[in-house]
C-alpha cells in the first residue's frame, strides 16, 4: 500500500477577509452546493496543519477594480502571522496602481506571485493590459497561478483556446494551471511537453463520479509526476477534503509518485521561487 509522504505541501489553498469568504459561501449556496468546511483563515491554517499540511500557498482574487490593494495589505499582515504560508496575490489591470503594487507584493519574500481567475474576473488571458504583469512576474522570477482551464464551470473568457496566445508570446511563461486543466485535461497535460515551466495542480478534480473528475488513464499522472503539484482548494469545497487523497492512494501508483506530488514538488518549486 502506497503512503503520503510524512509532510504535504498544499499548493491550492484559499484565504480570503472573513467578509470574501461569507460572500463565497453564499454564492456556491445560492448555487445549491454548500461549502463543507466552513472555516476563516486562522482556523482553516490550523486545520491544515493538524492534518499534515507543512507548507501551505493559498491565494485570492480581485473580482473588480480597487479590492487589490486592500486584499494584498491583508495578505502582507496574514503572512506575518503565519511562517509556513505562502501567496499568491490579487491584481486587477483596472487598478490605477496594480503594476506597482504587484510589484511590491513580489518583493515579499514569502509571495510566490499573483493569482489571476479569467472566469471569475472576465478577463481575456491574453488581455494586453495583463502583458506587462506577465512581464515582472518573469523578471522577479516569481509565478503565475492562471484559472485559466474552463471548469468546473465556463465562459468565454477561459479555456485552452484563450490560453495558447499567451504561451506563444511567453513561452516560459512560469505558471501554474490549477484543477489539472479541467475539463480539457488531456491537451493541458501535453502541454507540459512543450512549456518547461508550467505545472498543474490536482485541485477538485479527483472525487469520482463527480463532472469535474480527471478522466484519463493514470499513466499520465505516472508520466507527468514531476510536474503536478497538489492542491486541495481547501476550503472552498463541497466533498471532504480526504476524499480526494483516499482516491488518488487507491490508484497505487508509484511511491515516487505521492512523494514528489505530494512533497518534493511543491519544495523544489517553494526553494525556487522564495528562497
């Protein structure tokens, strides 16, 4: 029987303000799909730990003009509170400032980078407004987290299509694509073939029998190990969080496998980006 390795780093966690959170619960309510583990930051943060979680890189989102800064003076304090967390971080291209206070949060030592959500936010991946943000993030040798796969749900905004003129302008672009791409998860997969520096997180996409569920033969997990990350979106979630992990044990793939995708992964990526 295959085994988590002693630590996990969490890759796909999300920490918002108490009030982001109230709003994000009722909104997935309002959708009749409860959140299940209704928990703030500081006993969300807790409850990963407790349950094996060493490391930990949440992130948030702006999903309008002029909550960037404030959500990012928010995460500057959570971090200080907290020495196993990382983040990455909102940004809007409507703000005023936004280039300049992603470069600030860059600078912070503990900030992996910025999270962009094209479907939540309705933005173009391949906005010109966002080129210069790709820019500093590449010259701060920071990362990209891109909701940029269309699900669980979709629009026009995301979706592989929308996605390949970014890496054809940015080729090494340093991204993280979370959900392993859903629901296009073969041709997100190859992509790793091509672009060296995008990986993939397991987030919601691994509880059988739901739509969201990673639908391809697990040689491709065995294939691709070095570069999936996982993450549990904790706790924005609507099955236990466990689930997720039980079925991915029950694959029996390689040890190598649960070690770096659970581990060493996230580790190499977290020495990486914030030494």
């Amino acid at each position: 029987m295959k085994r988590l390795p002693p630590s996990i780093v969490d890759f796909h966690v999300h920490l918002f303000p108490d009030k982001g959170f109230d709003a994000i619960w009722n909104y997935f309510a309002a959708m009749g799909a409860d959140v299940l583990h209704k928990l703030y930051s500081g006993p969300c943060i807790d409850y990963l730990h407790a349950h094996g979680v060493e490391r930990i890189v949440y992130s948030n989102y702006a999903h309008k003009a002029g909550i960037a800064a404030p959500m990012n003076d928010w995460n500057i304090d959570l971090l200080a509170r907290h020495d196993r967390l990382y983040c990455f971080a909102a940004f809007h291209p409507d703000d005023d400032h936004g280039l300049e206070d992603a470069a600030r949060m860059l600078d912070h030592p503990r900030v992996m980078g910025i999270k962009l959500h094209f479907q939540v936010q309705k933005i173009y991946p391949h906005d010109p407004r966002l080129f210069p943000l790709y820019e500093l993030v590449m010259e701060k040798k920071k990362r990209l987290l891109l909701h940029v796969g269309n699900g669980p749900t979709t629009n026009p905004f995301v979706g592989l299509e929308q996605f390949l003129p970014v890496l054809g302008r940015y080729p090494d672009l340093p991204a993280n694509i979370p959900h392993m791409g859903c629901y296009e998860f073969q041709a997100f997969m190859t992509l790793l073939d091509t672009y060296p520096h995008l990986y993939l997180d397991t987030a919601y996409t691994f509880w059988p029998e739901t739509p969201f569920f990673f639908n391809l033969d697990a040689a491709y997990l065995e294939k691709y190990k070095g570069r999936i990350l996982y993450g549990s979106d904790f706790p924005n979630v609507i099955l236990p969080r466990q689930g997720e992990i039980d079925h991915l044990l029950s694959l029996d793939l390689s040890q190598e496998f649960y070690d770096r995708v659970f581990y060493a992964n996230g580790m190499a990526l977290l020495d990486e980006t914030c030494p």
